[in-house]
C-alpha cells in the first residue's frame, strides 16, 4: 500500500535534508521524482544520486519565492512524466526576527518562501492532480503552527497559514479525487537545525518527550502513508511526527 510505482512526485526542498530522505523514499517505492531546490547544481547532483539508486527523477532549480519559478517546475514535471500525482511541499526558510523589530523585507520573504510559495505552487499543479487517480498534496509544517513560538514567530506564522490552507484546500478538492494533508515534524537534524548554538540544540532537544532530536529519515514512512494508497481514506488532516512535542 506504500508503493508509489508509476506516480509522478514533486518534492521541493528536495536536495538536503528532509526532503532529500523523502526523494529517497519516493524513489525506492517506485515514484517518477522531480527534485526542486534553489540551486541548480544541488538538483543535478540529487538527480544524478536518485538514478545512481535505480530511480526515475529529473531535477529542477525553482525558487518558492518566485511564481515563474513554480509554473515552470510544473510545466517540466508534465513534460517529463506526463502529469503529476503527488505535490511535497517542504521548502521553508527559517529567517526569524524578534516581534516589534521586523523588516517589511524580511516579513515578505519568510511568507513568500513559507506559505505563498507552497500556496500557488499546489495551484499551478491542481489541473493535473484532478486528472490523476492518485491526487495528493503533503504540506510540511512544524510544531510552531501550534505553540508558543517566541523568536520564530514569521516561520509560525506562515506555517500556521498553511495549516489553514491545507484544511480549506482538502475540503475544496475532495470532490475530484484529490487528498490534502499536512505533517508537522519535530525537531530535526538537518543543516537548518544545526546552524542553532549547542545549547539552543539541547533545548530544541529537551521539548520533545522522546528527548532527542529525530534522524531526516524518520520523516519519511509518515509522508509516503499520506501519500500513498496507505493514506487513502485521509485528508484535510495533520500529522504530529514530532517526539511527543506538541500536546494535541
């Protein structure tokens, strides 16, 4: 019920991290992936990875910020694969500004990457998601949609918005076929995490019942059953993959 064989998956942020354990994933249950980052060396190289395992994948350089950029990324993958079945929505910046001391440039940014990007690139794809048998949208959160967020507010901000999104856009969709989700992971080892200070690591740690931080790896059962046949009866909903962080 896992197998994702045939279907065609855009991934963004696909080229580090959680999303590369993702691309990985996909691409061993059988999915066609389209790997989108920022930079066009890291998709090449992911690409150029993804086959070196066995898989069908072809890599995009598109910036979340940018809309040219998100039409484009779904123009290559319909070119490519024939339509699209699956949408990831990963890319995030984590830019923080302290309350009363941000920049209208920095605000712009954060919720253009964070919740306008993921927004209009789920629109573009929508046309081909209603055409396939398979339609899924995974929207990636965190636990700041749902806590105190001091210090990440915009980050919380924009994820909360896409929370709501992905509860309205689910209910929209649901008479074509087409599943939306999201999952919010607790904290994670990856580069965006490690640029925090030692001991701000050994907070993010402590917060989580399960007292660790988790591997990138452990993102990716949850996101292949809500995009897979395995999740198939499940939409407008989020999944906590968090260590026990957010009471819920």
């Amino acid at each position: 019920m896992l197998s994702l064989a045939g279907k065609s998956a855009i991934v963004t942020g696909g080229s580090r991290g959680i999303g590369l354990a993702m691309v990985e994933g996909f691409a061993a249950m059988g999915a066609k992936v389209v790997v989108a980052s920022r930079k066009a060396e890291a998709c090449r190289e992911t690409e150029d990875h993804l086959r070196s395992l066995g898989g069908e994948a072809i890599g995009v350089a598109a910036h979340m910020g940018d809309l040219d950029d998100l039409g484009e990324l779904v123009r290559r993958t319909v070119a490519e694969f024939g339509g699209i079945d699956v949408v990831v929505n990963n890319a995030a910046t984590a830019l923080a500004q302290p309350i009363g001391s941000y920049t209208p440039d920095a605000w712009q940014k954060s919720l253009d990457v964070n919740l306008r990007g993921p927004v209009f690139l789920t629109q573009e794809a929508i046309p081909h998601l209603k055409e396939s048998d398979h339609g899924a949208v995974l929207n990636i959160l965190s636990g700041a949609a749902f806590m105190f967020s001091s210090f990440v507010s915009m980050y919380g901000t924009g994820k909360a918005g896409l929370l709501a999104h992905t509860r309205a856009a689910a209910a929209e969709l649901a008479p074509y076929g087409v599943r939306v989700n999201a999952m919010a992971p607790g904290t994670v080892d990856t580069d965006m995490v490690r640029a925090n200070t030692d001991e701000m690591l050994e907070v993010m740690a402590e917060v989580m019942l399960l007292k660790r931080m988790a591997t990138a790896d452990e993102m990716v059962g949850p996101a292949l059953m809500l995009t897979s046949d395995a999740g198939s009866f499940i939409t407008g909903q989020v999944l906590l993959v968090d260590g026990g962080m957010v009471p819920h």
